[in-house]
C-alpha cells in the first residue's frame, strides 16, 4: 500500500480514536492560526482601506512595499522574530520565545500584507464615484466608511481566507521561533516535519490529511459566509 493510502488510513485511525496527542497539536494548531489571523485582519484591513482611499506622496511606494511583504519568505520572518525576542534582542523582556506567543507574532507578520494588499485591491475595485454619491446622500464620513467596507465585503473576506491560508500552512518560522516543543508550540505543520525526519512517513502523511481537513473546513465555512445566498 501506498505511503498516502497508509496515511489516510492513520488518519482516520487517530480521528476516530480521539488522540490526545494529535487533538492537542490540531486545537493549538487552530489557536495560533486564528489568533494571527485576526490580528493580521485587524492590522491590514485599516492599513489596505487607508491606502485606498488617501493621496499622499509616496503611495505607490508603500503599496509596492505591502505586495513585495505579501512574499515574504516565512525564514526570514522567522529569523527577524526571532533576533527581535531573544534575549539579547529589542524585545527579549517580553520571554514569549519558543511559545505559542512568538509563533503569532511571526505568522501576523507574515499575513498582515496579505490582508493589505487584498482589502487595497478590494476598495480600489469599487467604482470610484461612490463615495461622492454616499457623501451626497447625507452619510458621514464614518458612514461612507462603513458602507465601502460593506460593498468591498468579497474582497474583504477573501483577503481573511489569503491571510489564514499563509499561515496554516507557514512551518519555517513557526520551528525558528517556536521550537517544535512537545506539548508546547508542536503545531500539524511542524509535527508532519518532525516524523518526515524520523522516516515515519505514514504518520507525516496523516497528519498532513489532517492538517488539510482542517484548512478545508475553515475555508469552506469563511466561503459560505463570502458568497452567502448567491449560486
């Protein structure tokens, strides 16, 4: 049997069986994922919405800056994290290297110009008179604001699936400043790179099944939220 049909059946072996094990690292797996992503959410969709909607001098630049971060390689973000948190490094008081912490902060850095850049494209997508027309109806300008972010919701949701789906994923800076630490920061990526150098290829596999079903399943329902009622 194959490496990948031997993995499935694991897979399905350790679902059905509830292990402890892999249930703590899919639960942590989830909390750091989610936890980074909202930050990033927090962080790009005010930063992608203002660089949409203000002129200043330098505007390209920025933008420029913001697509290049959304190809960061995850290795960098995680060795510049971590020089930033070790001890000797600007924010080594903080003591929240090699846990999940740190992990957040790398992932965050890693989805926050996905989010921008996808909420910049979002906003920018709408017709540009729109904003006249609100204004000319009365709203305020915090009304106009809303209403963009509620015409732009699409992009704005798709910017949310980007953002989760760069860091689900993301293993290098995750083992840079987290460390792999068994029933600490172990998340699916990282434990699938684990048993691959321990030539426990079966278990790799199994636990990539699992990381994908999860990935899917949170994908899906942020889909059905995106497209709600349309066909």
């Amino acid at each position: 049997m194959s490496t990948i049909g031997q993995g499935l059946i694991e897979a399905v072996r350790l679902i059905a069986s509830a292990d402890p094990e892999v249930r703590e690292i899919t639960l942590r797996t989830l909390q750091v994922s989610g936890i980074s992503t909202l930050v990033s959410v927090l962080i790009g969709v005010p930063a992608g919405t203002a660089l949409a909607l203000t002129k200043f001098s330098g505007r390209r630049l920025v933008i420029t800056v913001v697509n290049f971060g959304m190809g960061l390689p995850p290795v960098v973000v995680g060795l510049a994290t971590w020089l930033l948190l070790n001890r000797y490094g600007p924010l080594g008081f903080t003591g929240i290297l090699y846990t999940p912490w740190a992990m957040i902060v790398a992932q965050a850095v890693i989805a926050s110009p996905i989010v921008t850049g996808f909420t910049v494209a979002a906003i920018q997508s709408l017709h540009p008179k729109i904003r006249l027309q609100i204004l000319a109806l009365g709203a305020s300008r915090l009304q106009m604001l809303l209403l963009l972010l509620r015409e732009a919701r699409l992009g704005l949701l798709a910017a949310v699936i980007a953002g989760f789906g760069g860091v689900v994923s993301e293993v290098g800076a995750s083992m840079m400043v987290g460390g792999n630490v068994r029933g600490e920061t172990r998340v699916l990526t990282t434990a699938a790179v684990l048993e691959v150098s321990k030539g426990n290829f079966e278990i790799a596999a199994a636990l990539s099944i699992i990381l994908l079903l999860l990935s899917f399943t949170i994908v899906a329902l942020l889909t059905l939220l995106q497209q709600g009622g349309k066909s």
